[in-house]
C-alpha cells in the first residue's frame, strides 16, 4: 500500500536508463535469496531468485548479482519503464530455515 | 488462475473484538505463511505452515494464532487485537516444503485496531 514507500531509499531514473538496486544482507550462512517487486496497493510479486552456490543470474530483463565475500545482493533492471516503479526488497533464506528475512526495500520511480 | 486470496481487504476494529482474516490458494502448495508489513519494518513473518496440521512460529507470533485444517487454507487469527496489531497483512504460500521457492503473495489486508 502506500504507507509502504515511506521511509524507504528511493532510486529515480529516466525511463530507458538501467536501474541498479542494492541490498545487503545479514547472515554470511544464507543460502538462497529473492528479490521481489511490490506496487502500491499490492501484494509482493516474485521476481527473480538466485542460491548462493552462483554469483550471477538473468531473467527477462532482470539481473541478480550475488556477492558473497561482502554480502552484498543487487538487482539490475535494464531499459527500466514507467511499469517498473514499485518498491523493491530482497530476501534471505538459510539452510534449513522456514523463516525468510526481507529488507526494508528501495522506492524506485521511473520518469517517463 | 493462480491465486492467493484474502478477505477482509480492509478492517477496522476495536481492541479485544477476536477477528479471522482468511487465505485461500488454488495452487495445491504445501507452504503457507502469514506476515506483517509496517513502515520503515519490511516484511516479518508471523506463522508460517509446512503442511496440513503443521504450524509453526515466525519471527513475531505474539498475539496472533492459526489453523491448517485444509490445505489451501490458512487463516490468521487475532484473539484480542490491540492497536500494536494495526498493520497490513499478507498471507503467502509457495511449493514444496520451504519458502526456498517462489512464493505467491495475496492482496494484502489492511487491519487497524481502535
């Protein structure tokens, strides 16, 4: 919903340029993670996930960057839309875990 | 069509009036989980549920219970709401065991408590 934007880092762009979302995780034992998309009013969306056994994996559009060494996650978005806008958050899962934990999620604004 | 559903989508309540909120997937998964969303917070996890029957606490379960009777089923429920409880909920449910796998979120449901 809308309270969710609040508070949150905000990443503006032109429509067309690439976006580059960060996240830094907590828990060097995290062995899966997930970044999702939520637009105002909605509930989380999937986007694209990644385990920790890669450092690299693309979907349509979408690049997920893992940095293990500094627990350090990114999502990049390329030729961003107008579509894009929402707030972005990732999330980590350990081994053996049922509980994820999410970030507090970047507010990314595309300018058309 | 794949779905998570909730209901209420909005509700207002007054402290210590036990209420449901309600979820439903069509998915046939086997995990389901409740959580919070509450600015500048993100997402915590309430209660998530591995299996029918199979229930088991998140990171912030006080003052909240729940059921899996069935398995597409999973309602969240609030025995003695009280307005620390004023959030927006989401249930979710994914396949397999784990939350390790996509994950399907529903709606959303915007509870305050008076």
């Amino acid at each position: 919903g809308e309270s969710v934007g609040l508070h949150l880092p905000t990443l503006s762009v032109q429509e067309g340029d690439n976006s580059i979302i960060n996240c830094a995780y907590s828990n060097s034992a995290s062995d899966y993670f997930i970044w999702y998309k939520q637009e105002s009013g909605k509930g989380p969306q999937f986007i694209i996930d990644i385990r920790s056994n890669m450092d690299k994996r693309q979907g349509q559009r979408v690049t997920v960057l893992l940095n293990k060494t500094v627990k350090h996650l990114s999502l990049q978005i390329a030729a961003t839309q107008p579509g894009d806008s929402a707030v972005y958050f990732c999330a980590e899962i350990s081994g053996g875990s049922y509980i994820p934990t999410f970030g507090r999620g970047t507010s990314l604004i595309v300018h058309p | 069509e794949a779905q998570v559903t909730q209901n209420p989508r909005y509700l207002i309540t007054v402290t210590g009036k036990k209420l449901t909120v309600t979820c439903s997937q069509n998915m046939n998964h086997e995990y389901m989980s409740w959580y919070r969303q509450d600015p500048g917070l993100g997402l915590r996890q309430i209660y998530y549920s591995m299996n029918v029957e199979v229930t088991d606490k998140g990171d912030v379960p006080e003052g909240y219970k729940v059921s899996r009777k069935e398995k597409r089923n999973f309602p969240l429920i609030l025995e003695s709401p009280s307005p620390n409880q004023t959030s927006l909920y989401f249930c979710a449910s994914s396949q397999g065991q784990g939350p390790s796998t996509e994950a399907f979120f529903g709606q959303g449901t915007r509870l305050t408590v008076v």
